[in-house]
C-alpha cells in the first residue's frame, strides 16, 4: 500500500488533549521500558539500594522524556498559528525527537557517569534504544487515536436527521452489530457474499473500492431491502440505482453498472424475475 506522505498530517495528532496524552503515555511507557529492559544500563548508574536506584533512574529518564513534552507543545502552537503539517514533517519531527532524546542520554553517560567509550558508539546505542522507547508508542497511539476519530465521525454521521425519510447514509454492521462503515447508498456498487464474510463494492472519489465486513449476504439483503439493493444471485447484492444495461447472453442476464471500466454482475435464473421486476420490465 502506497502511502501518500506530502498529504496533510491528521488533525487529530495535533489536538490539545491528544498531545497531553501522547505526553503521559510516552513517559509512562519509557519508565516501564526503561527500568524493566534497562537498555542503558541504569542498574549501574548509580550504587543505591534498588527503591533509591528506582528513584533515580525514573528522574533521569523523565528528564529525557521533557524532550518529547517541549516538542509536542512547540508542534502544538505551530499548528494553532496556521502552520500545515504533512505526513513527511512529521516523520522528520519524530527523527529529530529521537535523535535529541538519544543525545541526552549520550551526554549524560558521558558527563555524569564517565562512559569512556567513543560518542558515536554511545550515541548509535542511544538513538536504537529511544527509537524503541518513543516508535512503539508513538505508533500505537496513532492507530488508537485514528480508530477514535473514525468512530466519533461516523457516530456524527448516524445521528444526522433523516431527509424526506431517507437516511443520509446507509450503516453497514457486521455480524456482532457493530458499525463497520457507512455510505450514501448512491455509492454503493454491489455487495458480494462468500461464506462468513461480505465484500462492499463502492464508488470513492470515481474510482471502485472494496471493503471486507464479517456477516453474511442474507443479514445484509434483510437489511437492505428498503434501500433499492437487491439480491440478483446467490453470491450478490446489486445497487438498481447503479445498472445502466441489462443484457441476456447465452448464460443469463447480465447486469452492467455505471463504472469505469463498466462492471458486470451476473443474475441467476432464481432471481430472475425478482430482478426484472425491479426494473419494470417482465420476463
């Protein structure tokens, strides 16, 4: 999958209470890591007991972890001010906080515990190790905080009212009723069933994509009955809103919807009828 990366930075990575958070857990999660994997070492840091060792390490490691704090709330006012970040910017940001966090701990091994090994040794072990401390959580709050935007958006979109009875969207559930996805039904295509599992079929932006959801062709027929999305085989569900030709072959009839280049969805002799009738037409 091809990653546009000039494309602009979600705005929900830069919001107020998200950067707080991404504080708080990266510190909470660099505390975890750092005592428990203790990748620098900080049991030799100091000759303490274990609790005072604890203490010790934990305010070193929190004094590096500012770094992040001071970066995040400079992000933060850049954006307010009207600044544009794309994905690109902030892969870069994310290198830089690393490559400063790293040489933190660096010039602390070397100041304050006299580390005589060469700085470019101390300095590659430092990047390898914040790298680890800040991607891992850096890249599940952004999985966390994206799968949140995409359920408060499509909650927004459920409780638009309905307009001369229709709803603006159509909810797609899987199996467990939970929302999946939504579409305005004139973007609906075809729905294609196999086993367990449905393949959504729709128009984004002129171009025909697919989304998985776990249920079944026979939950999604009852469901989208009222919506003009009709079964015209056993393994599919078809838009009528979409068909632009209906052509008779040696095999059946054929549907062809509005795509480009045309898509052809077959119609099985049991549906037949259901089909034509449909469209106004008899067999």
């Amino acid at each position: 999958m091809n990653i546009d990366l000039s494309r602009k930075l979600p705005g929900y990575l830069t919001e107020k209470g998200n950067i707080v958070t991404t504080i708080l857990f990266t510190a909470g999660f660099a505390l975890l890591f750092l005592n428990l994997y203790t990748p620098f070492g900080v049991a030799t840091w100091f000759e303490a007991s274990k609790p005072t060792l604890l203490l010790y390490a934990s305010g070193v490691i929190l004094a590096g972890v500012l770094v992040v704090a001071v970066s995040r709330i400079i992000m933060y006012h850049s954006v307010r001010r009207g600044g544009i970040l794309s994905i690109w910017h902030y892969l870069v940001w994310v290198a830089a906080e690393i490559l400063a966090m790293a040489l933190f701990f660096t010039l602390f091994e070397i100041v304050i515990l006299h580390d005589q090994r060469p700085f470019t040794e101390l300095l590659g072990r430092s990047v390898q190790n914040t790298s680890l401390t800040l991607l891992l959580p850096y890249t599940f709050l952004w999985l966390w905080f994206s799968w949140r935007d995409s359920k408060m958006k499509l909650t927004r979109i459920m409780e638009q009212p309905e307009i001369a009875g229709q709803k603006p969207m159509i909810p797609l559930r899987d199996e467990k009723g939970v929302l999946r996805m939504s579409l305005l039904r004139s973007d609906i295509l075809w729905i294609q069933g196999s086993d367990n599992y449905v393949t959504v079929w729709y128009q984004a932006r002129s171009k025909v994509s697919k989304f998985m959801l776990r249920n079944t062709l026979r939950a999604l027929e009852d469901e989208l009955k009222q919506e003009q999305v009709i079964r015209c085989h056993r393994s599919y569900l078809v838009n009528i809103e979409k068909v632009k030709l209906i052509r008779r072959e040696k095999d059946g009839l054929m549907l062809e919807l509005d795509t480009v280049p045309p898509s052809v969805i077959p119609v099985s002799r049991t549906y037949m009828q259901e089909v034509l009738t449909a469209f106004g037409q008899e067999g």
